[in-house]
C-alpha cells in the first residue's frame, strides 16, 4: 500500500455563513492520482479551496502526512502541496522560461538549480522548450495548461492538485495533458485532479470520489467503479 498523503474525512466549508460542502472524504497516496468528480457546482473547486488553505475548515478534518493541516496557504506550498486552479492562470506578458522560473521561487535555489528544474519541465512538456523565449499569451490554451502544470512542478510537490486542467481544451488536447498528467506518477507525488472529462480521468485514476451537492456519494478504487455506479453517484442516488 502507498504511504497516504493526504486524508479528508467529512469536511464541512464554504464561504462566509454560506456552507457549501457539508460531508466529504477522500484520500490522496503517494505514487497514485485520486479523482474527484461531480457536476457543476457540488461543491468540488469548494473542496480544493479548503485544502489549500483559502477556505476555513468549519467541521471535519483535513490530514497531510499524517497530521492535522492548519498551516497558512503559501506554508503548504513550503510543506509540499501545489494547486493549479482552474483556468490555465500563467503570467501571459512573461515568457515561458519567466514563468517556470517563478513556480520555482519557494526553493529559494541558485540559477544552477533553477536551470536543472526548468529542463526537468522541459523533458516532461517538450513543446515549452521549443517556445521557451515566447510570451504565455503567445501559446495555445493546452499550451497555457501544461505551463501552468509545469510551474506548480517546479516546487517540487509531494501533492499535486489539479481544478480541471482540461477545461476548455479540444478533445485531442485533453488526451494530451492526461497522458503527461499520468506519468507524473512515476515521480512518486500524489495527484488529486478534480475534472469534467469522467472518461479520461477515471481512466488514469487509481481512486475515484464522487461529490453531489456537497456530500461524498461515492469513493473507492477506480478499478472497481463502473459506469452504472458513476451515473448513480452523480445523481445522488448512492448513500
């Protein structure tokens, strides 16, 4: 079994006097990508928020590497956790490179490292070399989602957390970004991707959570999971 990452039991958030998740758990392993599913507006983005440190936490807890997590959002990046929030959000007037540079910043390393980190990206998103003196804006929307994916890497994560990274993309695109988000795997970190594209993501998942109206209706190993259960999930007919 993986050492686990990160473990969400019952979470309650929202925003304000607004409570928007009332009862979700799922966990995230090391090596393993656990997706979270859900329509729009159960609740998923909501969920992120919380484990990220940009919502409070109002019940139920939130665990990584085995201890409560409480720390503010920019001392989680420190701890290891990096959050590509949906809608491709690069600096579109720096280059590439600028942009990598950047994701790299918490290291605090030398321009020996930084340059080591970059051609690390580059070996995983091959097409941001090619481009990398071009400007953000100058790129196509898969493009501007590998970027981002790749300047949430150059922290080094131990957890990695993706909103929907193919929102927006052509179908050929999304196969794509799968791909490369898939063999990030084989680096060891922990992935939970939360996504529209059911068939795709629940395809390169080793666990899958499904949210509806702010309650877990389903987790579980995504090899056990068929499409009966998903669409059950979904409509909130699985307790």
């Amino acid at each position: 079994m993986s050492d686990v990452l990160l473990e969400v039991s019952a979470l309650r958030t929202g925003y304000g006097d607004l409570t928007v998740v009332r009862d979700v758990s799922l966990t995230v392993r090391s090596g393993e990508i656990t997706v979270l599913l859900g329509r729009n507006g159960a609740g998923k983005t909501t969920t992120l928020r919380a484990i990220t440190g940009l919502n409070r936490v109002t019940g139920g807890s939130v665990s990584y590497l085995g201890a409560p997590l409480a720390d503010a959002p920019h001392k989680r990046v420190a701890r290891g956790i990096s959050y590509v929030q949906e809608g491709k959000k690069v600096f579109r007037e720096l280059t590439i490179e600028q942009n990598l540079i950047l994701g790299g910043f918490s290291r605090r390393l030398g321009k020996r490292g930084l340059a080591s980190s970059v051609d690390e990206i580059y070996q995983l998103f091959p097409i941001l070399g090619s481009k990398r003196a071009l400007p953000a804006a100058s790129m196509s929307g898969g493009q501007q989602q590998m970027l981002a994916i790749g300047q949430a890497l150059m922290a080094k994560p131990k957890l990695l957390i993706l909103d929907e990274p193919s929102q927006g993309l052509a179908p050929v695109i999304v196969k794509e970004v799968m791909e490369r988000v898939h063999e990030l795997k084989a680096t060891g970190i922990g992935i939970l991707l939360v996504e529209q594209a059911v068939q795709e993501s629940v395809a390169i998942a080793d666990e899958v959570a499904v949210i509806e109206m702010g309650r877990t209706t389903l987790a579980g190993a995504a090899a056990d999971v068929s499409l009966e259960d998903l669409q059950r999930a979904y409509f909130g007919a699985v307790a």
